[in-house]
DNA sequence: AGCCTATGCTTGACACGTCAACTATTGATC
DNA sequence: GATCAATAGTTGACGTGTCAAGCATAGGCT
C-alpha cells in the first residue's frame, strides 16, 4: 500500500533504485501520455503535432518569415527532421517557401493565410487540452511543477 | 527579466496564455532532453532506449518470459510497434521467441544471457545518469516532482 | 582572384510510434 | 459441432527523430 502509482503501472514489485530513477520514469510516462493525447486534439484538422508547432512558430514569427533551420531550432529536435518536416507543410499549401535573396544558403518560410485558419481553428480546442491535462493540480501545483522543470532545464546545460 | 526560462528558450515575447500552456511545454522539452541524454548512454552498447526498456521488462520477467503484447502493455507505446521492436532484438540475439503451447496465439519472450550482458553492462552508467539528470534537485524537491507526476497520470485516465 | 572554413540546408539510411487491415487461434453460443 | 466474436500478433503505410555525408553559398585571409 506504499507502492506509487508508477510501480503498480509497470508491475514491478523491486522498488526504484532511486527517487531520480522514480521522477525519470515519471517524466517519461506523463509526457508520452500527454502527448498522445495533445496529438489526438490536432489530428482532427489532418496536422501532426509537431506540424503544428511549426505553424506556431510561423505565426508567432509574423511577415518577415523566419529561416529553415531558426524554425528547428525553436523546436524541440533541431536540424534534419525539419527540411522534410516542412516538406510536407509546403505540400498542404501551409507553408510558403522563398529562397533568400541576402543569403542565398537560407530559405525563408512563411505561414499561408490557410495555415492560419487551420492554425485559429485549433486554438481553442489546445488551450482547452493544455487546462483539461493539469486540472488536477492547483496553481500552487502548477507552479511548482513549472519550477522544478525550469530547474533540470538550467541544469541541464 | 520577469521572463521564465522557457520564454528565452522558445524566443516569444508573448507571455504564455495560461500556466497550464507553460507547464506543458516545460514538460515536452525537458523530458525530450532527458530522452536525448539517456538515449546517448545506451547507444554506447549499440541499443536503443527503447530497446533498453524491452530487455529490462524481460529480464524483470525471469523464465518464464511474457508474451509479446504483455511486453507491450508496460511499455509506454502500445501494441504494433513492439513486433517489429523484438525483430531486431531477436536478431541481434537478445531476445528468443517461442510460440507458446498453451495458447498458439501467443508467442513468449525472453532474454538471452548475451542481452543480460548488455543489459548488466549498462546498469551503472543508467543509475548514474538518472542521478546526474536529477542532481541539481534537492530530495524533497523530487518527492515533489513524483507527486505532481503522479497526480497528473492519474487525473488523465 | 584563390583558398579555406563555416554556415544553411538537403538527402539517405535506419529506428520508432500510430493507425488500419489481416491472419491465426480461442472460447462462447446456439 | 458449426458459427462468431474476442484475443494475440503481424504487416503495410506514413510521419518523425537522429546521425552522417554531401552541396552550395558566405566570409575571412592571403
């Protein structure tokens, strides 16, 4: 009656080696599930999340267009994926692609206006997700949990 | 300079729309650093983190080995992948498959003593790595985070 | 001008994750 | 005992993460 959630989940009745080991498999768990299920709320439009996180960044970078690999390196993978990441988003007629006229190694992208609608169309239903997925905490919570991440974050290095 | 860390990573000025966005975000990107940090200490032994998960499970399995969705079920992702996920271990030798008498439906799994070796080789630099990854939290710190992840899984279903 | 290194992608190869469709068995039901 | 739904896996198709290699353009140096 002792054991965590996460040791019934994994059916393993060894304690954890350690408190890091438990918080290491907790952050997995949580993240996976979580995003599967922002996942699922942006399928409905045809977009991947990761697509969508590029229009955001699109969006967010307004008219003057942001270069290829500044976009990936808002994103949490940085480099290859987001030639092809970007590919498809081009191929949907989300994403305009203009190679620069300063320096001709970069390729600037823009978000299109119907990036844009698929875009507004979701900002709703995510904003709605992010609250339903940490309903079960207080501000206090929240805040802490933001804490403690930004800390292993600035630790990280 | 009232900006919390994830502001200056992601480089937006807009303050987040709601503590559960900036939670969740903070979620993504840690845990992918994690992922990243732990995938790099097992590709030393050839393998991949999820992999490593799979030879764990078994070897916590004992002899009498798990049938393959079982295998499945305790990971984080489901069902289909994990065929193709145990080809390639069954391949490098790590896993033996058996369809099992009882019940041909199923095919029973298990770790061979070369993917103990593996799996034993990579004990310490894993426990080391969780404590690294976790070193600049105090232990009441992580309680915290085990706690707030906890809730989080639970109140997700 | 000519060369060298750095920068900004792009591409190929391989490992997953995910969904949908399909096969082989089982077990329950009529 | 034949039929049917449920269970256990497998396979195909597509999107993405990751590493290594390759190509074109910039910029600095001589």
């Amino acid at each position: 009656m002792n054991d965590s959630v996460l040791q019934r989940e994994i059916r393993q009745n060894r304690p954890f080696r350690s408190l890091a080991q438990e918080a290491m498999l907790g952050l997995m768990r949580t993240t996976d599930l979580i995003r599967r299920t922002f996942g699922h709320v942006v399928e409905g439009q045809g977009i991947t999340l990761q697509q969508y996180n590029v229009l955001r960044i699109l969006r967010g970078a307004g008219d003057s267009g942001l270069p290829t690999l500044e976009i990936g390196s808002r994103m949490i993978e940085e480099s290859p994926g987001i030639t092809r990441l970007i590919d498809r988003l081009e191929a949907k007629g989300w994403v305009r692609r203009e190679r620069c006229p300063n320096d001709r190694r970069q390729v600037l992208c823009w978000i299109t206006p119907a990036g844009l609608a698929v875009l507004d169309s979701l900002d709703g239903p995510m904003a709605e997700a992010d609250d339903r997925a940490l309903s079960m905490l207080s501000t206090d919570d929240k805040r802490q949990l933001i804490r403690l991440l930004d800390a292993i974050r600035a630790g990280s290095r």
